[in-house]
C-alpha cells in the first residue's frame, strides 16, 4: 500500500465482490482529487475570512490566501468555507 501523508481514508464499498486491486485504484484516485482541492490557491478561492474585530467580512484572493498561510490568526478572526 502507498504512504499518502498524514491522511486517513475510509472507503465504504457497496459491492461484495471489490478485490484489492479496485480498492488501491480507487484510494489512489480519491487521493488525487484531495490534493487538487486541498491546495492552498484552490482553498483560498473556496473560503472567505471573517474579522469580528473589524466587523469585516474578507473574500479577495490575495487577503484570504495571506490568513491561510499565517501560523496564528489574531483573535476574533476566522476562515470559513464558502459554501
């Protein structure tokens, strides 16, 4: 089985007869399309960050990529998924 980084997946498989070679597929599959939507530029176009400090609701690329790549958000700030 390959190593996938610090991810843990659960596949519910409906059909009875699924080998191990159609679940590896298919892990490797699932996994792909995580690391597209997970990256940090897809991310930032899919949140918005919300300021209660400033009553601010922040939804330009470039702010919201910039919150995600800070370590610590100051207080009262939050990044929320769109939808």
């Amino acid at each position: 089985m390959k190593f996938y980084g610090n991810r843990d997946l659960m596949v519910v498989i409906r059909e009875a007869h699924a080998d191990a070679e159609w679940l590896t597929n298919e892990t490797e599959w699932l996994n792909q399309i995580l690391n597209r939507v997970e990256a940090t530029p897809n991310l930032a176009r899919s949140c918005e960050v919300l300021n209660l400090t400033r009553y601010k609701i922040e939804k330009k690329y470039d702010r919201v990529l910039k919150a995600l790549n800070t370590k610590d958000l100051k207080p009262f700030v939050f990044i929320f998924n769109k939808n």
